[in-house]
C-alpha cells in the first residue's frame, strides 16, 4: 500500500530510540518517555530515582545529553517499599509550554 515506507521507517525509529534510550538511563529506571513536539528533546520518568529527566537528543548521532532533572518527591518523603513518589506517566502539552508527569 502506498506510504508504507513512510510508516516502516518512523516505526524502527520509534522502536529504536526506545532501545536506546532504556539502555543509556538504565542507572534511574526510567519507564516512560515524551518526546517534545518541535525540539530534539526526551522526557523519562525515572521511577527508581523518584524524579523526571530532560535530555537533549543529538541530531548527529541520536546520543542522549542530560539536561536537568527534577526530584518527584519532597526530601523529607518516606522511602522503601512500596514505592512511593515514583512517577509513571509523563506527557507533553502538544504546543510543547509544559510536562505532566503523575
């Protein structure tokens, strides 16, 4: 069917970045990723550090650079199991102003 290319070739890039990504930021447990609509930009959610990551996405080779990261729970908030204060959700506003993350 016509524009399958199009479709295949987004798809192995999504996947990919993926891979690379769960590989690169393997040390916080990050689970979830947005991407920034107009940037080269990621987002994780990083449930065993409690906390949210920007990164830079470089347009040479795709190598992920930590821009900030953001605690999701107060410094005083009770730690160990369960888990509490680990985000898992995160999304981007399609006009790219703001992140939820919950």
């Amino acid at each position: 069917s016509p524009f399958k290319s199009a479709y295949i070739a987004a798809k192995h890039g999504i996947v990919g970045l993926t891979k690379t990504t769960a590989l690169e930021t393997a040390m916080t447990g990050a689970s979830h990723i947005a991407m920034h609509p107009t940037l080269p930009q990621l987002y994780t959610t990083d449930e065993q550090a409690c906390s949210v990551t920007a990164y830079a996405i470089s347009p040479d080779d795709g190598i992920l650079t930590e821009l900030a990261s953001v605690d999701t729970q107060p410094q005083d908030f009770p730690t160990g199991p369960p888990s509490r204060g680990a985000p898992s959700e995160i999304a981007v506003h399609p006009s790219g102003c703001c992140l939820f993350a919950s």
